[in-house]
C-alpha cells in the first residue's frame, strides 16, 4: 500500500463485529467493501416482515455506510446476494431494482439454508469503486 492510499473503516452497532473480529465496511483507495448486512436494526431487530421490505431496509443501510467512506450507491459494482429460499427472489428482484435498476452492478444471488435469525431472508455484500 502506497503512502498516499487512504484507508479508513466504519463499523456497525452489531454485536457480531466484536465478537467475530470484523469490520462493517472498509475503504482502501478508491474500493469500498461492506460486509453482509441483514435486515437488522442496531438492537438485533429484525426489519421487513418480507424480502422486499428486507431489501430495501438492507440497500438503505449499505447506503449509509457507503456514504460514512465517502462513496455513494452510483459507485456499487458488485453485489452477492443470499437469499434463504428462492420463493423470495421476486420480492427481492424488485426491491434490487427499485435501488439499483439504474446502477446495474454485477450481481451473485444464491440460495443457503439459514441466516443468524429465521426471520432474516436476505443478506447483500458490496463492493464499489469511488470514482471521484
């Protein structure tokens, strides 16, 4: 890493940071990596009673620690997605759409057993390129 690279991280109130040893998102020179986020608020409670809900709550978020690394949604390049069972893809297309319909990143949606909570139904991992 150069001198000049700026490299800043930004954590969550999530206990699972602490407890994992991890940061929410990370900035080193122009690309910014957010963990998986759930749709979860600061006290573990779960937001969305669907997967749409739970997207956009989920987007929203990735958003704010986007901007807290001086980036924006514009700058995502990249998403995986984890969804707890395919009947919840058109909900969350949907939702993907409605934040990302004119960014297009690229973009992994598989399907796994389960989540930190059952009630969670989708999980997005990021990563952007500021290119400011």
């Amino acid at each position: 890493m150069s001198s000049h690279e700026v490299r800043k991280t930004v954590f969550s109130p999530s206990p699972w940071e602490n407890k994992m040893g991890y940061s929410r998102g990370k900035r080193v020179g122009n690309q910014i990596f957010i963990a998986g986020c759930v749709a979860s608020d600061g006290d573990g409670n779960v937001m969305g009673e669907n997967a749409y809900e739970q997207t956009l709550f989920i987007i929203e978020k990735i958003e704010k620690y986007l901007k807290e690394l001086g980036a924006e949604l514009t700058d995502v390049v990249s998403t995986v997605t984890h969804l707890t069972d395919f009947q919840h893809f058109d909900d969350y297309c949907r939702a993907f759409n409605d934040k990302f319909g004119d960014i297009r990143p690229v973009n992994t949606t598989i399907a796994v057993k389960s989540m930190v909570k059952p009630e969670h139904y989708v999980e997005i991992t990021t990563i952007a390129i500021d290119s400011k």
